[in-house]
C-alpha cells in the first residue's frame, strides 16, 4: 500500500472501537498509515436493536467494500410507508437510489454489522487492544519542544505509553479524548425525548419500513434480515434513578403501545419477555470548532452526537472517518487536511443535528403529522446530496 501523503503522519492511534472508529482505522489503513484501535470494552462487543441504513449509509459503506455483506446479511428496500398510529395508511416515501448499484434503504442488526466491520479491520491485520483506553494526551511540536519530533505522548488506561503522529477520538459521545484534549468543548445535551427499541420476529407481510405518527410517542418498524425487525418508539423523558427492570420494559413499552393498529399493534400482541427490549434518554451535540488540537482530532458521537430522527449517527460516522483519510491524503501538511476535514464535515452534521432536535421538538409539542413527514422528507432529500 502507498504511504499517505503526509511525512508526519507514518502511525496513528484510533481511541474507540465501534463503527466511527472502525470506519476511520480501515480508512487510514487502506492508505497505508499503521493503525493501533484500542476499546474500553474488554470483549469488543456492540449492545443494541437493529440500525437503519439510509441510502447514503449506504454509499459509505460501499466506498467502505462492505456493501455486498450487508445486503447478504441484513435487508435493504425502495419505500418506507407512513401510518397513522391506529394503521391507517398515509403516504409512501419512496427513497430515491442515489447511485447505481446502491439500495435505496435497509436495516441490519446493529451486532451483525458490527462483526461485518471487525471482519475488515481483521483482514488488514491491525492491532487492537481491548480493555483499554486513554488517560492523557500531549501534543509535542519540534518548533516549540526543543528539537522533540512532532507527535503526541499518550498515556494508557494500563499505565503504558506510546508516541503516534495523529491520535483519532472515536471513543462515543462520552469521549474521553474529546474531556482530555479539547476544554472548549461540552457533554452532549439531553432533548427531552427517551427511545425505547424492541428487536423481534418480524410480523408477517411487513415488506418495507414502516412509521406510525400522529401520536404524542411515533413509533417505526425496520426489517433488518430476512425473518427479523426492531422497532424504536420515542417518548417524553422521565428521569429516574435506576434503569429499569426486564419486567418493566416489557410492560411499559406493551402499554405504550396500546392505541397503535397494524403492525405496530402486532409487535404490542406477540412481543415476549424473550425480546431484547431497551430505552435510553436521548442526547445531541454539535461540538464547536476546532475538532482538532495539534495533532488529536475527534470523529463520530465525539464531534457530532445526533438522535435517531434520521436514522443518520452511524452514516455521519462513517462519512467522517472516510472524509479525515480523504483529506489527510491530499493535503500538504497535517493542519491542512485536518482544517478541511473538519470543514467538508460541519455544516452537514450541523444540519442533521439541527434538523433531528428540531424533529424531536415537534413530536414533544404534539405538531401535525403531515408536518413530521414533510421535514423527514426534506431532511432525506438534503441527505443524498455527496458528502
């Protein structure tokens, strides 16, 4: 493989080891920078339902060469269709196909895409290290470090140390990079809204996605294989001390949807205590400028944590690793790429957060649902547009 087209940048230390930081190592990788990816999690699992995969979810993870086991491995479709929570049907959304080749939506067990990921970064035999994370960073300049190298010091959750000429925070929209490295930044901002997921069979003759509005909790349906759904519901946030029980998700997620019809309805017949049933408050951040101190720079949740309105975090993930390679390969000197990473990424994630809370807002404030469906279908138009 070519070396990147950048002296100063021969190794790299990606901190996180889910789907921006994936993105971001194989991106790296496949241009020739040597890639170290640690992860807090002693055992590289991923918990979650299913994930939707939009059309330019899509074309990212075909720049990615994993397009192909995602078809094979989850389900892609053309339409989602749009209810009235009782089932009356709306209208259908039918998704454009924004390349050739390329499905115009789906869904995949978010598990399942994960394996399909850590596959990749197995096949460019990169190190990873498990159980591990940073606990200081420091920036080192020749001009200003008495002739030291450029590069920066990192020290390890183990107490081992390590020297990279670029360190990539992709450790979640709790990052502790982003805590390190970058004081002028902030924790990402509770909405108001809670998400609860089910992951189940799938009900029969569901052909396509499926949103239900109109209702002060939407709710929608994602196939995401062959015999196999999760559906996500949003609420209004009630703060509590404790999570809660298996019990309790059960119950309150089959009275939540106790006035919903049609498939939406069947989830609330057949679910069982079997089904993995989750809830999590929802929180967002468009963390401001500069995403890059020296030669530390933030990806994914760290830089740009959005909600499920758009189905678009781990497509905005995705997107910003490949972009940070991108750049970093055509530029002339490290400053340059990470300037123009940062500025081909901004006013995209800024439009996705923005229009995802403000989505949330209308639901929270109970707005008409041909309302919610047309700023969907804006927000979807503007999101085939390159990245």
């Amino acid at each position: 493989m070519a070396q990147v087209n950048i002296a100063s940048v021969a190794n790299a230390l990606v901190v996180g080891g889910g789907i921006g930081g994936m993105a971001t190592a194989i991106s790296l990788a496949e241009r020739g920078v040597a890639v170290d990816l640690i992860d807090v999690d002693p055992e590289w699992r991923v918990y979650g339902a299913g994930i939707t995969i939009t059309g330019p979810t899509l074309r990212a993870y075909r720049q990615l060469g994993m397009l192909d086991a995602i078809k094979a491995q989850g389900a892609v479709t053309t339409t989602t269709r749009f209810f009235r929570y009782d089932g009356t049907p709306m209208f259908d959304l039918d998704e454009p196909v924004i390349e050739e080749g390329l499905p115009a939506t789906g869904g995949i067990m978010r598990p399942v895409l994960h394996r399909i990921m850590q596959a990749r970064v197995q096949e460019l035999k990169l190190p990873v290290r498990l159980g591990l994370t940073v606990t200081a960073l420091v920036n080192r300049d020749s001009r200003v470090d008495g002739g030291v190298a450029g590069g920066v010091d990192v020290t390890f959750s183990d107490g081992t140390t390590g020297r990279y000429d670029l360190v990539v925070g992709a450790d979640s929209i709790s990052s502790a990079v982003r805590d390190i490295a970058f004081p002028h930044m902030g924790p990402a901002l509770p909405t108001g809204q809670g998400c609860w997921r089910i992951s189940m069979a799938k009900p029969p003759g569901l052909e396509m996605s499926e949103f239900f509005l109109g209702h002060g909790n939407p709710c929608g349906i994602t196939p995401c294989a062959a015999d196999q759904i999760y559906m996500w519901m949003l609420t209004p946030h009630e703060p509590r001390k404790d999570h809660f029980t298996p019990q309790e998700l059960f119950d309150r997620l089959k009275g939540l949807l106790a006035d919903f019809g049609g498939n939406a309805g069947w989830i609330r017949d057949n679910m069982t205590m079997d089904d993995w049933i989750n809830y999590r408050p929802l929180a967002a951040a468009l963390q401001p400028a500069p995403w890059y101190q020296g030669r530390i720079v933030l990806v994914g949740d760290a830089a740009h944590a959005t909600t499920p309105h758009l189905a678009s975090g781990a497509g905005m993930a995705v997107e910003s690793g490949i972009v940070l390679a991108e750049e970093l390969e055509r530029a002339d000197t490290l400053e340059a790429g990470l300037a123009a990473y940062q500025a081909r990424r901004f006013d995209r994630c800024r439009d996705i957060i923005e229009t995802s809370v403000a989505v949330g807002q209308l639901q929270l404030e109970h707005g008409p649902p041909e309302e919610h469906g047309q700023m969907l279908e804006r927000a979807f138009t503007r999101l085939i547009e390159p990245f």
